[in-house]
C-alpha cells in the first residue's frame, strides 16, 4: 500500500492554496512548513492534485460502502449518497441508508409508473374521441360542400332556365304590344275612311253632281285610301341583315321526325360518327340511343317506332334527379358511348346499350365529356373543381388536375395528350398528360367560361364566356389573339368551321361561329377578328 508524509500533503495544500489565488496564506504556509527545504520536484505534480486526492478517497469510501450490493446498481446507488455523508459516517450507516433510500425509491417509483399508466391510457381514449369526432366532422363537411355544390348548379341552370322564360315573355309581349297597335291603326284608318265616305256623300247631295262626278270621287276616295293603307297599315318591315349572303326558311312539320320516350328534359343529343345512330341524355335519368333509318323523314314516322335503346343510370326510383345525364360523347369508331350525370360518375356503354365500366372518382356533378382522338383516354371535367383522365384500357383514373377554385365547366382535348379546361373562376388551364401543373395558363374573360373549343389543327383555343366575349388564344403568346365583343349577353356555345387547314376543306379560310342570349349567331374572321355575318332569324 503507497503512503503519504505530511510534508507531501503540505506540499499539496500550499500547491491548492497558491492556485485558488490564497497568494499570501500560500507564502505564510509554506514559510512555515519549511517547504523552500523540501527535494519535491514542483514539475511532476500535475495542477488540482490535492482536489483529485480527495475526490479518488471518496469514491474509494463508495465502492467500500457498496461492497456487498450487485456491482450493476452501484451507479444507481450513488445518486443516494453525499459527499458530506462519507466523512460523517462509517460504512454500516451508510449501507443503511443506501438501503432505505431505495427502497422508497422503488416505492415512488411503482406509483409513478401505476399514475403514468392510468393517466395515459385516459389520454388515449381521449384522443380516440377526439379522432372519431374530427372524422365525423369531416365526412358532415364533406357531405354539407357536395350538397351546396349540388344546389349550386341547380340553382344556376334555374336561374338560366328564369333568363330565357324572362326573355321569351317578354319577346312574346311586345309581339303582342304589336300587333294591338296595328289593329288600333287599322280600326283608326277605318273609321277615318267611313268618316270621308260620308262627308263625300254629303257634299254630291248638296252639290247635286252627276253620277260620272260622284264615281270618279269614289274612285280617287278608293285609291286614296288603299295608299294610305300600304303607307300606315302596310306590313311591319321585316328585320333585314345586311351582313348575311343566306335566307332562313321554316321547315315543315312533314320533314320533321319526332322522337319520343324520354319523360323529362332533354340536355344533350349527339350524332354517332359512324351509322344512323343518334344519343340523347335527359333529366328522366336515362340515355337513349336512337336508330334513325335512312331517307326522308316523313318516311321513317310511317314506318311506326323507331329503334330505341335505353339506358338506365339508375336502380329503382326513376325521379333521382342525382342521375340527370348532363353529358355524353362517342368515341371516333362509334363503338362506345360515355355519359356523365348529376351523381358525379362517368359510365360508358357499347352501341347497343351494354354498361362497359362505371368510372368513379369526381365528388360532384360532370358538366363535360371528351374522348381523345385515339380513343384510348377519356376527359372529364366536374362541379368539383377538378378534371379527370381516364385510362379506358383498365377502368381506371389516370391523374387528376386540380387547377380551378370553382366549378369546371367545359373541357376540349387538343391532341391525343393535351387539353384545356375552363371554369366558372373566370380562368383558362392547358394541361398534359403527367405533367403535375398547367402548360398554360389563359386569363382574360371577366366572368364565367362556358366553353372552349380548339381548332381542327390545335394551335387556336376558342372561348366564350358570361362578359358576353367570346376570344381567341394562340399558344404562342400569353394574351388572346382576337377579343371579339359584337354580342350584348352572354355567349353559351361556339364552334369552328370545318374549313382551312385540318379539315376536307382546306382552300377555304377558317371561321368561327358564336351563339348568344342575345339570339343571334356571329360568324368571326379568324385572320382578322372581323364580324363577317350577323344571323338574326331567332326570336
């Protein structure tokens, strides 16, 4: 066992002493000690030795105190013991109190654990709550915005159904207004002729002229009044356009087919590509597909009942009105037709009438259909704010486009890929398929787009909207081509000619014809922006 001399532990206090900075107490200790006498090499006496003596004596007086105890607890057993309590107590006393004080240790910790325990599994049914109950509040959330989406646009198609009964009363009204003054002017004319007639009468009697005079008198009476009738009461000037080159004309009710079957209103028709085949959607929640046979149309009504199949998008209850067919298109070969309806799903169905696939992912009404050229993709754009691609290979959606803040209103595919969409947020998106955000954006018409339709070589976008604009875009600039403004309501549909580039008439230039509530059809030159002819024939 290694022993220290008091002089080496008087060497180690003066050495604590002058290097906690005791300067003088230091001097005074070491003059006394006679140190300055002492052979100890100050060199190899590292700084802080004393403090590191002291500090390894009582870990020394721990091991001894835990000699008897499991060699894994001795860290624990430290934390139970002061440095005060090594040098006022032996070694029994402190394996006395290491022993109680864990013991107690282990007593609140067993508490602990029991109150963490009982505390944590309250905050876990807590939190269960509190999930179920967000849940809940999510799917009334969900459920409250589809039916305010849904009320939306029933709400709009009324309030357009409001605008055209408006307007067609008051057309009706002022026909009426008319004709009430026009009988007043011929009851006016006739009275005033009855009236000369009679003075004439009385001025031959008191003149007592010859019956050559009073015929001739008659006679001038006679012209008189059939000019004053072709001057006053004459026809009502036909409304002429100076702009159209073509006449309208009625079509007779002989060469008129009527088909019927649907029982409510009928949205959407379209003409299959191929065959005598013609769809139709309607409000009764059904589709039809209608064979119309060849020749005159008087022809087929003798012939009785035309061919009709029908398509059901319901099961049960015929009045759903959440099943209204809003849209359909054929794909190019004529094979297939696809609906959309109020119950947010798209289905397709073969020519004769077999539900293919039933395509299911939009939350809210489809307001558009579109197959792409290739048939391969189909396009659909919803009062959910979204537009779909669907793959048509495996039934599935292939990515959805989440670009507009309202209501998607109409789509139009610009090749096999691309395509546009506008909505009722005032905005244009060109889109492709993979690509996660718009190739372009199209912005411009200050109020809700209704349509939009590329030309037949994809490189032009036409659009109209509720500013009563229709407008041209180019994809090689940010701004429209032309703003065409000749209309004064809304404009609902347009469509190009099948002239210029891309179509069987490619000598003849390119055209763009718009409709309106205003009842009129605008025909826009393309090159220049120019209204070339107004048509005014509907009242």
């Amino acid at each position: 066992m290694i022993n220290m001399n008091s002089h080496e532990l008087n060497y180690l206090v003066y050495r604590y002493l002058h290097e906690s900075g005791f300067t003088h107490t230091a001097f005074t200790f070491g003059y006394e000690a006679a140190l300055s006498k002492s052979t100890i090499d100050g060199n190899l006496v590292p700084p802080g030795a004393l403090i590191t003596f002291v500090q390894k004596g009582i870990q020394y007086l721990e091991l001894e105190a835990n000699l008897s105890t499991n060699a894994s607890d001795i860290d624990e057993d430290f934390s139970f013991i002061q440095p005060i309590d090594l040098i006022t107590k032996n070694v029994y006393e402190l394996q006395q109190m290491i022993k109680e004080k864990k013991q107690n240790a282990h007593k609140a910790k067993k508490r602990e654990k029991s109150k963490g325990s009982r505390e944590h599994e309250q905050e876990h049914s807590r939190e269960k709550e509190k999930e179920h109950s967000r849940e809940k509040e999510k799917e009334h959330a969900k459920e409250r915005e589809k039916e305010t989406e849904q009320e939306y646009v029933r709400e709009r198609e009324k309030e357009r159904q409001h605008v055209r009964e408006r307007e067609k009363k008051s057309e009706i009204e002022i026909h009426q207004e008319k004709e009430k003054q026009t009988r007043d002017k011929e009851r006016e004319l006739e009275r005033e002729k009855v009236e000369r007639e009679k003075d004439k009468v009385k001025q031959k009697e008191k003149k007592n002229e010859d019956l050559s005079d009073i015929r001739r008198e008659e006679d001038k009476i006679r012209v008189k009044h059939e000019e004053n009738l072709t001057t006053e009461i004459g026809p009502e000037p036909m409304e002429i356009d100076n702009n159209s080159a073509s006449l309208s004309s009625i079509i007779p009710s002989s060469d008129v087919t009527v088909l019927e079957g649907h029982s409510s209103e009928v949205f959407v028709c379209a003409w299959s590509p191929t065959g005598s085949l013609l769809a139709s959607g309607s409000g009764d929640s059904t589709a039809r597909i209608w064979t119309v046979g060849d020749g005159p149309c008087s022809s087929n009504s003798q012939k009785g009942l035309l061919n009709v199949v029908v398509l059901k998008h319901y099961r049960g209850r015929t009045n759903d009105k959440s099943k209204d067919v809003t849209t359909l298109d054929w794909n190019g070969e004529g094979t297939l037709l696809a609906t959309g309806s109020y119950d947010g799903q798209a289905r397709i169905w073969s020519k004769d009438g077999e539900l293919v696939s039933t395509l299911t992912k939009h939350k809210g009404p489809i307001f558009s259909l579109k197959w792409n050229k290739k048939g391969d993709y189909l396009l659909s754009g919803s009062v959910d704010k979204t537009a779909i691609v669907w793959d048509i290979k495996t039934g599935e959606w292939k990515q959805q486009f989440e670009f507009h803040a309202a209501p998607t209103l109409d789509v139009d595919w610009r090749n096999n890929v691309s395509f546009a969409t506008c909505s009722t947020d005032n905005m244009i998106y060109v889109c492709k398929v993979g690509e996660n955000r718009p190739v372009k954006t199209l912005w411009g018409h200050q109020g809700e787009v209704n349509a939009i339709k590329w030309d037949p070589t994809g490189s032009l976008l036409a659009s109209c909207s509720d500013d009563s604009t229709a407008k041209i875009w180019s994809m090689k600039q940010d701004t429209c081509l032309h703003d065409l403004k000749e209309h004064t309501k809304e404009i609902y549909t347009i469509r190009w000619s099948p002239t210029g580039p891309g179509t069987n008439n490619p000598n003849q230039p390119l055209m763009l014809a718009s409709a309106s509530f205003d009842s009129t059809i605008k025909l826009w030159d393309v090159e220049t922006g120019s209204l070339l002819h107004s048509l005014v024939a509907h009242g």
